[in-house]
C-alpha cells in the first residue's frame, strides 16, 4: 500500500507541472493527489457509474502525464485537467446506452459512508427544513435521494456544465471557451440550470412526479 | 451600504439571481434584491435552495470518493508510465 505523504504547503500547479515536466515524479503524484478527489466527483457525475468514474479519472490523470510538455502554461492546470477529465465522461457516456442514476448496488458502497445523522427524519422534517434552512436539511436521506434523483434529470451537457463549474471551480471564461460559447450565455445557461435543478429537488421532496 | 436603486419584484429578483450570488450587481442592484429579500420569505427560501443546490450536488458526490481512490490511481499511473 501506497503512503500518501503530506503536499507541500503552498506550492502552486504551475511549480509542480515545471517539476513534473523535468522529470520529477513526485512532483506529478503531488499533482494527482491534489485533484484525484474532485476529478472523481466531477467523472462520477456525469457517469453516474463508479466504475466508470475511476476508469475516468484514470484517464484523465494519464493524460495529463503524457502532455504535460504540451500543456499551454497560460491556462491553469486545472483548468486544463476538468476540461480533459469532462470531455473523457462526456464520450463515455455517449458511447453506452444511458443507465438510470438509481443503480443502488453500483453506489451503495460509497452511498453507505453518506447516510444521513438523523435517520429518523421524517419526509416532512426534511421538507419543511428544506423549505426554510436548504442547509440544515442536508444529511436527510429523503434530499439525498432527491439529489442524485434531480442531478440525473439534467441533460448531460448541462450537468457537466454545473459540475464543472460547483466541483471543478472553471471561471466563466474557460467554460465559454470549453462550450464555444460567449461567457454573457454561460451565466445564463448556468443560471437556467441552477433554476432547474432547485426546481427538481423542490418537486422531488414535495412528492410531485418528475417531468 | 449602497442604496437601493428601482425596487424589484419576486420575479425580478429570480431573474437577478445568478448575478447576485457571483457578485456580479453592481452595488444597488444588490441592495435592491436584499431589501426585497428583507421583507420577502419565500424570495429569501428561493434564494437558500438556490445557493444550496449546486453546493449540495457537489457534496455529494464528493462524498461518494472512494478512500483508497488516491492508492490505486497512484498504482495505475507508476504501472502505466512505468515508474
């Protein structure tokens, strides 16, 4: 088994990607350890399949290893790296039939270490709470349920588009040059997506069937 | 604090809210939305599952990380750049 040593503090991608491209191994697994975690969530939801989620993030960090001598310094790497990790999930999804988000066998081991502090929550605590405190409802299993429920409702150009901006932090700018698009229609279409899916979490925890 | 400019109705404000939360308004844009958030429940419960969603999703998912994802990466990239 691996030891992960601690990052150094304080030491940009741009150091650590001269480094690695020099030869410093080290240096490139600082890098992955850095992203591994948001690389992962980013692949997984758009995937929506662990399995795949890992064979994405692999990709993605392997690609990174083979261009980093073409990696264009005057966009951040990490910019860089969710770009390459959305466009890998992007083409994996669509090279396979589309499954339902809902394949609890697939995420029960990793659903297991989400489960709710109050399992004893009723579905109307976790509503009302979700009316009032969004925050404070959470943990309950009933808005986690409609999580993964609302995010699968999404098409997946837009919810690549949301993860990429909430998990992997891309400015507005390099989400319109990832999209080919102006950055006044990314706010806008980001603002539409996150109009929707509070609309599809609403509807979910009020019970009302999906559209 | 800035002064709010032309006050803004419910349906004004849902549409002020991808700016509002970016910090893009200028300043009494701003405070016209937090005025009617002052005195509006529902805009001020719209604006909480707003903000929420994306973050919720994002935790989420996040959540579902594998703990040894970080080993078998690193053991998959020495195995293929072989180091």
């Amino acid at each position: 088994m691996l030891v992960s040593l601690p990052e150094p503090p304080d030491v940009g991608d741009d150091v650590l990607v001269e480094s690695a491209r020099q030869g410093d191994y080290a240096a490139f697994e600082t890098l992955v350890r850095r992203h591994q975690r948001r690389v992962y969530a980013v692949a997984l939801g758009i995937v929506k399949n662990p399995a795949e989620a890992e064979e994405v993030a692999q990709e993605t960090f392997l690609s990174a290893f083979e261009h980093l001598d073409g990696f264009r310094g005057e966009a951040r790497f990490s910019t860089w790296l969710f770009r390459v990790a959305s466009n890998h999930a992007l083409m994996k999804l669509r090279k396979k039939k589309p499954e339902p988000w809902g394949d609890v066998t697939d995420l029960e081991p990793s659903l297991s270490r989400a489960q709710s502090r109050s399992e004893g929550t009723s579905p109307f605590d976790a509503l009302s709470q979700w009316a009032r405190r969004p925050d404070e409802a959470a943990d309950a299993n009933e808005v986690q349920d409609a999580l993964s429920g609302a995010l699968d409702a999404l098409a997946d150009d837009d919810r690549a588009l949301l993860l990429m901006r909430s998990i992997a932090e891309s400015s507005h700018e390099a989400l319109a040059e990832r999209f080919e698009t102006t950055v006044p229609a990314i706010k806008s279409r980001l603002h539409r997506i996150r109009l929707q899916l509070r609309g599809l979490l609403d509807e979910r925890l009020r019970g009302k069937p999906p559209p | 604090m800035s002064n709010p400019s032309r006050p803004v109705d419910c349906q004004q404000l849902v549409e002020l809210l991808g700016d509002y939360v970016d910090n893009q308004l200028a300043p009494d844009q701003r405070a016209s939305v937090d005025h009617h958030m002052n005195q509006c429940a529902p805009c001020m419960a719209f604006l909480r599952q707003y903000k929420f969603a994306p973050q919720a999703v994002r935790d989420h998912l996040l959540k579902a990380v594998p703990v040894d994802l970080e080993d078998r990466l690193l053991s998959f990239l020495k195995n293929r750049t072989k180091r």
